[in-house]
C-alpha cells in the first residue's frame, strides 16, 4: 500500500512538472518567441501541447501495467477528459500549426466565406478578423483547417499598379521613375506591404513616348484602386511642373 502510495505520490509530481512547463511555455515562453517571429512562437506552443499529451499518455499507459484497477479508472477519467475537452484541443492544436506554419500573421488580410478581413490576434482557441466596417469577428481556429481561404497580403492579391505615358523630349526617364517611384511610395506609406520591394519598369516604348508601371504591394487590397487613382493624379502634376521648369 505504501509503495502503491509512493508511486502515485511520484506520478503526481510528474503530471504537475509537465503541466507547469506546458503553462510557462503558452504564457511566457510563446508570447516572447511572438516578438522574434510568429512561426516560432506557433512551434514552441505546438510542441509544448504535444509533449503535454504524450507525457500523459506514457503514464495511463505505466499506471495500467502498475496497478490494472486504478488503471481502469484513471483511463475513464481521461476518456471522459478528452470527450469533454476535445474541441478545446482542437482549436489549440489549429491555433498552433496556423502560426508554426506561417499560414498568416497578425496584420495580414484575408478572404474567407466572401468576406475580406484584417488579421488582429491569433489566440489559443480563435483567431480575431476586423472587417472593412469595423466589425470583429471571432473565427474558431479549426474554421481556417476546414475552409478555404485566401491571405491576400502573402499571396500578392493587394498589387497595386499605375501606368503612366511620359514624352521622352520633355523629362527625362530617369527624372520620370523617380517621380513615380517616390510619388507612390509617399502617398501609400503604411499600406505597403513589409516583405515586398516597389518597383518601377519600362512597360512600352512608341517615339518619343513611353509607359511606366509602378508596382506597389498592400497590405489592405481594398484601398489598390483608390490609391492609384490619386497616385497617378500627383504623378502627373509633378511631371508637368518638371517639363514647366525644363523650359523656362
């Protein structure tokens, strides 16, 4: 009886090891990971979850060979843990792999069920969408394993571009790229998005005249066409004070 005591005291101290470790990795450990980078924080909470979980089956599976009767029961309990607990899992489970794979981060937006939204918080069990009129949604982790959906800041989707026709003889290419280049990366600063550099090319040469695009990626798709239309008003104004300048 004292040995069988001695074990079970053991195996207490065990489970509330691997719990405590669990608990500092979720609350401290993955939030200061967060701040290097997302993906990582996402992998030290999946393989904290993991390890939770094996840990304590390595001991159902010890305590049946022990003890068969107190086997019996503790085995119940946890069936019956695992039955009332498994959609909590679920969505932690979800919530990690979303962030260890790098599937999106906070500030990227998406598009799913038809709605276009901004990622704000990937938490334990949800992650939290603000729509375009300020609506927050609070979507279920396991919603983005389950539903097909697009991250349009990763996958390019908010391109912005702006096509502009310059008369050679009047301003010179080099003088025109640098207008449109800083003209747009002026007036859509805050928009664009981190990973990816502006760019500015030679699209069609007809004479003297040619076309440049300027190629900007957002973060937010919704505001591409409204902001190339007022990209492209002030590129002109620009140009034509550098031609009214080059003559006089």
């Amino acid at each position: 009886m004292l040995v069988e005591i001695g074990w079970l005291s053991s195996q207490t101290v065990w489970l509330i090891v691997l719990a405590g470790f669990f608990t500092v990795v979720r609350l401290v450990l993955g939030p200061l990971a967060d701040l290097v980078s997302q993906r990582l924080g996402g992998l030290l909470r999946l393989a904290a979850t993991v390890l939770l979980i094996a840990g304590f089956g390595m001991k159902v599976f010890d305590f049946l060979g022990t003890n068969a009767g107190y086997g019996v029961s503790l085995l119940l309990g946890a069936l019956a843990l695992a039955a009332f607990g498994f959609k909590p899992i679920k969505l932690m489970f979800a919530g990690d792999m979303l962030k260890a794979a790098g599937v999106f981060r906070e500030g990227d937006y998406v598009v799913i069920d038809g709605q276009t939204a901004r990622v704000t918080e990937v938490a334990a069990m949800h992650t939290v969408l603000v729509t375009s009129d300020l609506r927050k949604l609070f979507v279920p982790n396991d919603h983005f394993l389950a539903k097909r959906f697009v991250n349009m800041t990763r996958s390019g989707a908010g391109v912005l571009t702006v096509r502009i026709t310059v008369n050679g003889r009047q301003i010179s290419m080099a003088d025109a790229k640098l207008i449109l280049l800083k003209t747009g990366t002026d007036m859509a600063k805050g928009e664009m998005a981190p990973n990816r550099a502006p760019e500015v090319r030679v699209e069609k040469v007809e004479g003297d005249y040619v076309t440049l695009r300027l190629t900007l990626y957002l973060i937010n798709p919704a505001k591409a066409e409204a902001l190339a239309s007022h990209i492209m008003e002030r590129v002109y104004v620009k140009l034509a004070e550098v031609a009214t300048q080059a003559t006089t």
